[in-house]
C-alpha cells in the first residue's frame, strides 16, 4: 500500500504541489527519502522517527521508501517533517488515507513530538484555497494560515499526537484565528525636523505618488531623518497588499507569531550588502532587501558606497516592480514594486560647496564621488534634491506646525484621486502615478498650452531622455492632484522640471 500526502514546495513566492509518497517493501531495513531532497529534508528520517517513538510507535522492521514527486522538484526546508510522518501513520494503518486527501501538510517535528513553526504557512494556505483543500500546519504558523480566508479548513496542532487524536475523532482542534499585529510604537514625525522645508515638501510629493528620491546633502543635513519618516505619511496598507507583503515575508520568516501588520515595510540594509542580499538569491533563493520592501520603502544611505554591480541590479526592478533572480538550478520572480528613497554626500569630505571649505582633491573630489552614480540609474529617480548643511541657529527655531498627520491627510487624498481615476480607466491594478507607463500617462497627464511649452522648452535645454520626460510629467500630475486640480498647469511642470536640475549638476560634475 502506497499511503500519499500533499505538501507544497516554494518557487518564489509560488507554491508548488508536492506528492508525498511513503511504502513499506520487503528487503534489508532502511529509511530511503527520494526525490532531490537537500539536507534538511534527509535529517526529517530522524526527526519523523523520534517522534514517533515520542507517540508510542514504532517503523517496521521493513524498507521503508519516501518519494516526493515530482523528483525532479529540488526539495528544501524543514517543512516536509509533517507530511512525511502523516504518510507513515497513513502506510501504517493508524490514520485513515481519505482524511488526509483533504488537506495540504507542512510543519517541522521536534524530537518529542511537539510541531515547531515552518516559513511559507500563508502561501501554502493560498496555495490549498485554489485547490479545495484545507491546511494542517504547526500551532505557532495558525495565525497567518487563517488570513488566506475563512473557508479555509485550517487545523494547527501543538504537536503530532493532537493531529492523530483529532483524525481518528477522540479530539476536536479548533481552527486559528487570523492575527494582527499590535503597532503600539509610534512612528517618527514631521515634527522633529526644524527647516528643511523644500525637503519636506519633496518628501510629500514622493510619497503621495509613489516616486524615488534622492538627497543629496552635507552630514547632519537631514537626510536619514527625512527617510526614516516616510513611513509615517504613507497610508496604511489595504487587505490586499497586506497579503501580498505578508506572503514574502512569511517566506523569508519574518512574521513575528505570524501576526500581519498594516504598516508599509521600511527596509534600510547597509551600504555593505551584496547583490543576492538585494535582489534575492542564495543557496534556497530567498527574497532580498527589494522584494522585502515591496509596497513599501527601501532606503539606501550613502547611495555611493553601494558596490556597482549592486547598483546596477536596480535599474531593471525600478521599472518593472519586479526582481528577477535566475540561476542554474533555478528562475524565481519576487514581486518589488518598492520606493526608492536615497541619500548621499556631495563628495567623500561630505562638505563640497560649503563655503570655506575647499576638498583636498579639489572639484574632483566631488566629481570621482558622484561619478559612482550611473546616469542610467539617476536617470530613474523621480525626485532629486539637494539638502543645505543644518546650523546650530536653525535648531533654535520653534517647532514646526505642521505633522506628520497633516501631511499624511494630504497625501491620503491625492492617492484617493489617482486610484479612483485608475479605475474609471479599467486599471484598477495601478495605485499610484509612479506605476503608470507610457501610454496611460499621456492620458492623465496632459499639460496646458503654457505648461507644455515649458516642458518643451526645459526638455531641449535640460537634454531630458524620454524617460526622464515621462518622469517629469509623473511627478507634475502628482503635484496637480495634491492640488486638486484635473489639469497640469504650468507652475506643477515648472516644480516638477526643478526636481531634475540635480541630475543635470551630476552630469556637469562627470
């Protein structure tokens, strides 16, 4: 008899199926798990084996063989414990097989018995929801399996035995509730940061479309305080990207008791990171910085001390939302469709243009340090500004009145603008004026007679690339809708164009 169990395997954020096959033969007594299973997956023989001792039972003394097909599926994580010791009771008799037809396995066994959370619960519950089927998995991943939908039969035992008892009808297991998490800590505010103004209106542009930023700015200027508040003026996630972000992070196992959070991620590696670290990758290929910040906001300081190569991979996700990894042995997608923001120096002293201030190196000092921007890249930053050095007087000045709750009012009514008129377009999968190509923006962002003569005239003066003067009418119809207003006039081109004079002092510096 050939007892089956279904699992799931991850590619990307992806569930594959997984047949979980086990059969006892005659012949010299031995525990085979088949089916490219890397390290973790061959340690499940002892883990499965302890524990069910742990219960009170024993393997036959037979050859006991575990398929999981498809064989050609590299198998990874410790997540197959479950399943595979399921098909064993199952071969043995112990559970009946129509049972577990029902529902999609995964969890990790502890040597007593006891189930220990896996990552990948709630795309797995995602995955058994398409294919009419339950999910049983540990207690500690209940939690996030339950948001994949209240018809989703879950079951989530503490340990094997309450699995067993629960099958064979002496127990009942009650099903998860979803949770959320408690986001008690309050986020940086708006209000800590005196002058700056221009920044901060630069910071409200970006986050009510959506766009990338760069600041470029002496130490002490402001800039990570800027970033760092980004979060605060951003509307919380809707259910939808809520699941969407969550999925990823439950891949990269990063759901806290599997409780959700509403806040958009804030990721903010260190400047040393490596590309797989980024863009995803590895042994098991797992979802990077970009993918991690996905609807949310990625923030990379001292933009030039970023190794080049790891530079260059955010060209091609910048444009697509996407971060493609592809390997010999593998090709995954992650969504990341994040917002850049990022901050630099004027030059390695960090002071260039201050007055009474001359670098060592003279203007090359400024010219080999920008230099390590490519043009391509700065060339996909919507927004690009330039941050005056903080004085001791400006930290006197009184608070300012404005907050990050005023702000993120503003910034909450001209995403409602954008994605209602998204959906009278039929793209309703659009959210923000950053996401709109080319075609669509020539649809929602028609200037007026004087703005579109400025932009002419600004685009042959500024030598603008096509896309750079797309992106001006991007961030021009954010402006207008900030506004409120329907049409582009030309004081949102002419702020818009300003937000560009940086990357032509960038170029006069190469």
């Amino acid at each position: 008899m050939i007892a089956r169990v279904s699992t799931v395997a991850f590619q990307g954020i992806e569930a594959v199926p997984v047949d979980v096959q086990a059969q006892f033969v005659s012949g010299q007594v031995n525990f085979l798990v088949v089916g490219l299973p890397d390290k973790a997956v061959a340690e499940s023989r002892e883990r499965v084996r302890s524990a069910l001792h742990a219960i009170g039972l024993a393997l036959p003394g037979k050859r006991l063989v575990v398929n999981l097909s498809p064989a050609d599926l590299p198998k990874e994580g410790s997540h197959y414990d479950l399943p595979i010791a399921l098909a064993l009771l199952s071969a043995l008799g112990v559970i009946p097989a129509d049972f577990l037809s029902r529902y999609v396995v995964m969890g990790e066994l502890a040597l007593d018995g006891a189930l220990l959370g896996v990552a990948g619960a709630l795309p797995a519950a995602m995955a058994a929801n398409s294919r009419d089927m339950g999910l049983i998995c540990p207690r500690a991943s209940g939690p996030e399996a339950a948001w994949a939908g209240e018809d989703v039969d879950v079951l989530a035992p503490e340990n094997l035995l309450q699995i067993v008892n629960h099958i064979r009808g002496t127990q009942v297991l009650s099903r998860p509730r979803p949770a959320l998490a408690e986001d008690t800590a309050a986020l940086p505010d708006l209000r800590d940061i005196k002058g700056q103004e221009a920044a901060k209106r630069a910071l409200e542009v970006a986050a009510a479309g959506g766009h990338h930023l760069l600041m470029v700015g002496p130490p002490g200027a402001g800039k990570s305080m800027l970033a760092q508040r980004l979060p605060s003026i951003l509307p919380p996630l809707e259910p939808r990207e809520m699941l969407d972000i969550s999925m990823i992070a439950s891949l990269a196992g990063e759901l806290a008791g599997g409780r959700l959070s509403r806040r958009r991620p804030f990721r903010n590696p260190h400047h040393s990171a490596s590309m797989p670290a980024l863009v995803g990758g590895g042994l098991r290929a797992k979802p990077g910085e970009m993918a991690l910040a996905h609807l949310g906001v990625l923030f990379l300081d001292e933009l030039p001390e970023f190794q080049p190569r790891v530079l260059e991979s955010l060209r091609q996700p910048l444009e697509s939302g996407a971060a493609v990894v592809s390997r010999v042995n593998y090709h995954v997608t992650y969504p990341a469709r994040f917002q850049l923001v990022a901050a630099m120096n004027p030059c390695r002293c960090g002071l260039a243009g201050e007055p009474g201030h001359t670098c060592r190196t003279g203007p090359r000092c400024a010219a080999d340090y920008q230099g390590r921007i490519s043009g391509p890249l700065l060339d996909r930053l919507d927004i690009q500004i330039e941050l005056p050095a903080m004085r001791p007087s400006d930290l006197a000045l009184p608070p300012p009145r404005e907050g990050s709750s005023d702000v993120a009012a503003r910034v909450a009514m001209a995403r409602d603008i954008q994605r209602q008129r998204f959906r009278k377009l039929g793209r309703p999968q659009i959210g923000t004026n950053a996401e709109a190509d080319g075609a669509l923006l020539e649809e929602i962002a028609v200037p007026d007679a004087a703005g579109l003569q400025l932009l002419r005239e600004a685009a042959d003066a500024m030598n603008l690339s096509a896309r750079g003067y797309h992106r001006v009418l991007r961030v021009a119809r954010t402006l207008a809708d900030l506004a409120a207003q329907a049409e582009i006039t030309r004081l949102q081109i002419a702020e818009a164009l300003s937000y560009r004079q940086r990357l032509a002092a960038f170029r006069s510096a190469a």
